[in-house]
C-alpha cells in the first residue's frame, strides 16, 4: 500500500523504466493479543518490530524476469532497487514512505501457536518453538498505524 493514500498503480507508474521495484516489508507482531480479536487485522495488530527486522518484496514486470525469487528477483536487464531507487544491500535501513508492505507474521500468539504445529510449508522440517516465539518478541516494538491512515485518507492519482 502507499502510506500517503494513493492507490498502488498510480504509485508504480513512476518506476515504469525498471525492471523491478523493491517495496520494504514492516514484519507485524502480536501487538500483545493472546487470541486473535474479532476486528479487521490491520485495527487489531499496529505493533511492529524496528527497522533492524525487514526485508523486501518486488513489484516486477514479468517479461524482465530471469531467475524469479521470494523477496528479490534476477532480471534480463537491470536490476530491482527500493521505492529510492537504492540497490538493495544487506544492512540498509528500509524506507516505509512510498510504497510498503504489512508483514502480519505472527498475528495472535495463539496463531503462532498453529504455525508452529503445522509446520513449514516449503520443507519438511518442523518448526522451532522456541525460535518463533522469541522471533515474535522482537515484532512489538513500534507502534504503526500507517495503513489505517491511508484507509481512512485515500488519495486519486500522483
């Protein structure tokens, strides 16, 4: 979503000479619910881990794509960079102004709780408990409200 209320494609337009645009990932937490609220889940969950927990996703055009990835993609010509049109690095802080996404990772702990169990859905191995749970500790920083913002104020155009 665009946190100053424009809708997507309108923002996109701007990185239309690219062949991939890296939009940073807010990773969300518990915001402290034990069991999931009977609320939207951008009300119930605003807490968010710091800009030392992120990573990206890319919005790309698919006809530029040579070797396509979860968080960042190879391409034909060029390369993905962030909504600064920074090349993406390990470290860098993140810039959730332009264009970011909402990463609700754990939802309530007992949502973690199921994840947990179910296991991972790309391999075979279970997860660890222990891991996750202190992972999502690190997710109620930050109090983020971004999205409600943008719901409430949209913007038309650029």
């Amino acid at each position: 979503f665009a946190p100053d209320g424009r809708d997507v494609p309108s923002v996109l337009i701007a990185y239309r000479d690219l062949p991939g645009v890296c939009v940073w990932q807010a990773f969300y937490g518990s915001s402290g619910h034990v069991e999931r609220p009977k609320v939207p889940v951008v009300e119930a969950y605003t807490m968010r881990a710091g800009p030392d927990i992120t990573t990206v996703k890319t919005i790309l055009n698919p006809r530029m794509v040579y070797k396509p990835g979860v968080h960042q993609t190879k391409f034909l010509s060029g390369e993905g960079v962030d909504t600064h049109r920074r090349t993406i690095v390990p470290g860098m802080p993140p810039h959730f102004d332009i264009l970011r996404v909402n990463h609700y990772w754990s939802r309530s702990l007992a949502d973690l709780d199921q994840k947990v169990r179910r296991g991972d859905a790309s391999t075979a191995a279970a997860r660890d408990r222990d891991w996750h749970f202190n992972f999502e500790s690190k997710l109620n920083v930050e109090r983020d409200e971004a999205i409600l913002e943008a719901i409430r104020h949209p913007r038309q155009g650029t």
